[in-house]
C-alpha cells in the first residue's frame, strides 16, 4: 500500500508481486478498502498486479471537475510511467474497462495484453445509465435497484423464491459499506466520474487498435449486455470473447473467469 505522486494527481495505489506486471482498473464507485478485492483473488498469485483508487474515489486525490474519459487514460499512463513500468498487462472491468479502452486508444504503445471485463463502447451501445440513478442513494439502496439489472436472472420471481440469497445480499452490502462514502467530498468525485462515464464513445476509435485483446463477459449482465460485448468483439480486430455463467459481477460467480485472464495474459 503506498501512495503515488505523479505530475497529474497523487494516487493510492496496491501492489502484490507475482510475476510480469498488470495494472487492474476497477470499475465504478471502485474503492480498494472495500473486500474482496482483485487482491484476495488468484490474479496476484500470477502476476505482479498493480491497483489504484482512479481520481475523485477512494483514498485517490480528488480535484474539482468536470473529469473526462480522456483524463481517466491519461492517469494510468502517468501512472505507470511514475511507477516505471512501461509496457503491462491490463485488465479493467466495467467502467475499468472504459479507461481501458481510452488508454489503449491514447497510449497503445504502453499495453501488451488487454482483457475488458463486463464492459461497453458506449456511444449508441452504452452500459447501464447509472448517472440517472438519484444522486445520494445508500449503497444498500442502490444495491436494490439494481439487483434485477445486475444479473437478470434475479427478477421479483426469484427474489421472492430466494429470500434468504436477498438477505445475504443485503448483508454484504451493509457489511462493505464504507462510511465516507456519504462525505460531500467522496459523493462529489462519485458524480464527477458517472458523469464522465455517461460520455464514453470508443466506436469510431476502437477499429484501430491494434492489441492482443479477450472480452470476458456474464450471459446475464444487464448493466453490460451481451449485445455490448459482440460489438466490442466486431470493433476490436482480432479479439475474442468469453461468456461466464454469471451477470455484472461474474468475475466471482464462474470460477473459470480468472483463470482463462491469467492463461490469456501469459500466452
């Protein structure tokens, strides 16, 4: 755990050595207090994994907006060029994989293997909208809107069915809460970030990039539908794509996941 000061912002940053270097770039809201972590999962016993709190989250610098996609791929190219590394691994997921695509598409030069995760190009195939949630909803509140969209296999029949997986829901929801989340300061980066989100568009650039590149995606994910993934898989030239049986969170619910990124990732 250390911070890192680069020339556009001071980042909180975690790395777990392992093997050949890869930045992960959570997805959004992303916090690396709140557990499990990509470091409790196999990634860091494979690779020496590199993970930050992006600006305006976390125990991230948070400066005044309005921020940018472009802004979120410059800062992990900063910060691997203040960290040393100069060409890694990335792997993002969900809105992750939205800086990833910017990065890639900004500085290709500093990627050699790219996995996005549960992600979209945006445009006219965009992920869920969560900018047009109310601002202020509590974690738990928002946990429940979107428990139907997060994996569609849980709609109000199964919730009813299943009341006791909605109890543990609820549960780890609560558990995981972080309490300065509901500063005006965190909510205010929070909202900076949907709203950069809300204008992420990779498809005209997305056709260029030349980069080893695996989609990684859950057949129930209604935040990033399959309809998103098959279009990055037809924009991006020569990628594949992987379905996992799970929804938005899938990288926990089908073990094989993280074993077919690392695999990718050392081929």
């Amino acid at each position: 755990m250390t911070i890192v000061d680069t020339p556009r912002l001071r980042f909180y940053v975690e790395e777990m050595a392992g093997g050949a270097p890869v930045l992960f770039i959570s997805g959004t809201g992303g916090d690396l207090r709140v557990k499990p972590s990509v470091m409790d999962g196999p990634l860091p016993s494979h690779r020496h994994v590199i993970a930050y709190d992006q600006r305006g989250l976390g125990q991230t610098e948070k400066p005044e907006g309005p921020y940018t996609m472009a802004d979120y791929g410059d800062d992990a190219a900063a910060l691997l060029t203040t960290m040393g590394h100069d060409q890694v691994g990335i792997v993002g997921v969900s809105f992750g994989g939205m800086v990833a695509q910017h990065l890639a598409i900004r500085h290709p030069d500093r990627i050699n293997k790219l996995v996005l995760c549960c992600t979209s190009p945006g445009g006219d195939m965009p992920s869920y909208p969560f900018h047009e949630l109310p601002h202020g909803l509590t974690p738990l509140e928002r946990m429940v809107r979107l428990i139907s969209v997060s994996d569609t296999r849980r709609d109000q029949a199964w919730q009813d069915a299943n009341p006791d997986a909605v109890e543990q829901l609820i549960a780890y929801t609560e558990k995981s809460a972080i309490a300065d989340h509901a500063t005006p300061i965190f909510q205010q980066g929070a909202r900076f970030q949907l709203e950069a989100r809300k204008n992420h568009d990779t498809n005209q650039q997305l056709p260029d990039l030349d980069v080893p590149t695996l989609i990684c995606a859950g057949r129930y994910d209604g935040i990033a539908p399959p309809e998103n993934q098959e279009k990055l898989q037809q924009l991006i030239k020569g990628s594949s794509i992987n379905w996992y049986e799970g929804g938005h969170l899938f990288l926990f619910q089908d073990k094989t996941a993280w074993q077919d990124i690392i695999e990718f990732l050392g081929s």
